[in-house]
C-alpha cells in the first residue's frame, strides 16, 4: 500500500454540480471527494494548478460514494498529467 502521509492537497473552492440532486446531496459528495482524494493521491505528488475542470459522468442513481469516487479520480488523473 502506498505511503500516503506527505501528500498534501489544498482545494480553494470546490463547485459541483449535480442535477436532480439536493445541496445535502452535493456536500455528501463533497466530503466523499475528500475521503477519495486522500487515498488516491500519490506520495510525492506536486502539483500547483491555478483552476481545474473536469466534467465526469456516471450513471442515473449512481450513489454519493460512486459520484465521490469518480470525481476524485478524475481530479488526480488530472493532477498527474
């Protein structure tokens, strides 16, 4: 398992949006994203982006840890470019 404890990741503003899903909904996943991004982030990682976008689609009644997951992913895959 990868050493995880120097990755450091800094999220200035984090807008989602989630169609057909409530505010709760979207801080749910919010808080997932963080969870998700901790794990996946690799030691070592160093990136500094001014802004980030990424447009991810899951499937209709994807659950919050499913959303989370995917937009997680596609953050870090996008860091590592």
């Amino acid at each position: 398992m990868p050493n995880h404890t120097n990755a450091t990741i800094h999220i200035g503003q984090l807008d989602l949006r989630i169609p057909g899903n409530s505010a709760e909904t979207a801080h749910h996943v919010a808080h997932g994203i963080a969870q998700s991004m901790a794990q996946k982030i690799p030691a070592g990682l160093q990136r500094r982006l001014g802004a980030l976008s990424v447009r991810v689609r899951v499937p209709a009644g994807a659950s919050e840890a499913e959303m989370s997951d995917a937009v997680a992913e596609a953050i870090v895959n996008a860091c590592r470019r």
